[in-house]
C-alpha cells in the first residue's frame, strides 16, 4: 500500500469507502452509525485543500483507506480513519496512522488524539493496540471538550465514547 495525499477527484471514492466500512456497525447493534452518512464533499475537500487528507491506494493506484486529520490542542486529531472492508485487517488502519505520526514527529507536534466509541473491538481496542491510551475527563483540553460537544449533538453519546490519545516521539528530522 502506498500512502499519499488524497486528490480531489478522489472525494467520492473516500464517501463509498465511508458507506462501506460503516456498515459493520449493523453487526454490533449500531445501525444508525451504519447509516449515518460519510462526510460532505465540501467538508472532505476542505481536509483535502489543508493537506490533512491521505489515502492507501492499491498498486492501481485507487484508494481503499484514508484518514482526515484537524489540529486539536496543539495535537494531530484523527478525525476520520476508515478502511473498505474488502481490504480490512491488513495493517492498512495502523499504516495511516502511523504515517499521521510520523507527520506529527516531522512538525513537532507531541501526540495524536481522537474519540470513539468504547466498546466496539475496531474502534478503542483497536487503537489501544495502535499505541493510543485512554484520557480522562480531566485531561481533556477545551479543543477536544468541543470534538465531544459535537458528537453529543449528533447523537454519538447513545453508545460509550472514549477520547485517547497517542504521543508522538520526537523526529531526528525535527530536532535539528
């Protein structure tokens, strides 16, 4: 897998990758997030034109994963990270991450965060074992306290959410 910037011609693919890897969520008993539709074609473009818009394309060069970032609390937030069912559970998820790390490094960024839902084995287990540690309350800056308000407003509070957060280590690159 080749990870890059995602092209706006590509827009629509990341919305049918979206649909795609949402469905799963019917097999845990989610079915409204299974249905919630992938983000607007302006709002992917806006990740796209800020540069906080990747992709894992295939040897043909089409995507099958792709990850939105925002700026959060002086962090890289994940704010979106799905990949196509058809190419899930190989390592393809941690790549993107690990390439938004490796991004984090370059500008010295000190760590990654996002929110998802608990209990779900691909969302916080999953990043659990992608280096992502659970944040209290406490630890929550007023960036991240805003992501959450947000998702409350959209419904995502009906099943246990979770923010975590990732350090970044620094980067050879960045220290010079």
């Amino acid at each position: 897998m080749r990870i890059r910037a995602a092209h706006r011609s590509e827009l629509t693919r990341l919305q049918d990758i979206e649909r795609a890897a949402g469905r799963c969520f019917r097999d845990v008993g989610m079915p409204e997030i299974a249905d919630d539709e992938p983000p607007a074609l302006d709002e992917l473009a806006h990740y796209q034109r800020a540069g906080l818009a990747w992709v894992a394309a295939d040897p043909d060069d089409v995507p099958v994963a792709y990850l939105l970032a925002d700026r959060v609390d002086g962090d890289l937030h994940v704010e979106q990270v799905s990949v196509h069912p058809d190419h899930a559970r190989h390592g393809i998820g941690r790549c993107l991450l690990d390439h938004l790390a490796d991004r984090a490094a370059a500008e010295a960024v000190p760590a990654l965060t996002l929110t998802t839902f608990r209990d779900v084995p691909w969302n916080a287990p999953y990043y659990a074992r992608c280096g992502f540690v659970l944040l209290d309350d406490a630890e929550l800056g007023p960036g991240l306290r805003a992501v959450r308000e947000r998702e409350a407003a959209h419904g995502l509070d009906r099943w246990p959410r979770v923010c975590m957060r990732r350090p970044v280590p620094p980067s050879a690159a960045a220290a010079r």
